[in-house]
C-alpha cells in the first residue's frame, strides 16, 4: 500500500509526528486495532497517508482511561492544571509553522490565511 501513498512529498507531516501508518487511538498510548483509513488531499484525490481506527475494545479500554483521568485531572489543584494548559499551549505554538503548513495544503488557502485561526487557537 505505501507504494500507492504521496506522504513523502509533504515533509511537514513527519515534523508533526506523522509517518505513512499511524495509529488513530490515543489515552496515553497510541493503538489501533480497527479499519484503516486513507487520508487523501482534497485538491488532487491523492492517498497520503493511512491511519488505523480503533476496534470495539480499543473504545472501551480508551473510555474507562478517559475517566480514569478525568478524576484525577479533577482533583488536580487549579495552579498546576493551568500550567500543563499552559505547556500543551507552548507545544502547539512551537509546531505552528507545520499545522500552518498542514492547512494551508487541505484547504487551499495561503499561508497567511491559515495561519489565522491557528493563532488565535494558540492564544
């Protein structure tokens, strides 16, 4: 299947932590047991790259996970939420340029344009 993929010819994705095959499950690990889908570019239909769903069982494990950490980021005190608010903050802004990058080649918008609601996202 890679044969047939274009991710090569977008080199910002890898800069995002993006390969050929990615795994679309994440709660603190990333899986992936369920379909494979085709990410393809809009402008041009071509496949870029692929990611694996979750199955049944990935769900389920990613849920009880989820309010596993939902209890525990809910007693977390105030001053040390907003400073990993604050860090999730910091990464988003330091892979800027290649979310910009990301946008402005799915939605055939510049640079410039895409980066707007980028920006505000980060502030």
């Amino acid at each position: 299947m890679s044969a047939q993929l274009t991710f090569s010819k977008y080199p910002f994705l890898a800069e995002l932590g993006l390969s050929e095959e990615n795994l679309g499950c994440y709660d603190g690990e990333w899986r992936g047991n369920g379909p494979v889908i085709t990410s393809k570019n809009p402008s041009t239909g071509e496949s870029i790259a692929t990611v694996r769903g979750s199955s049944e069982e990935d769900y389920e494990k990613l849920v009880d996970n989820m309010m596993a950490a939902k209890n525990k980021w809910a007693s977390t005190p105030a001053p040390q939420r907003g400073e990993i608010v604050r860090q999730i903050g910091d990464a988003f802004r330091a892979k800027l340029e290649p979310l910009t990058r990301r946008l402005s080649a799915r939605c055939r918008r510049s640079s410039t344009c895409a980066i707007s609601p980028l920006v505000c996202l980060a502030s």
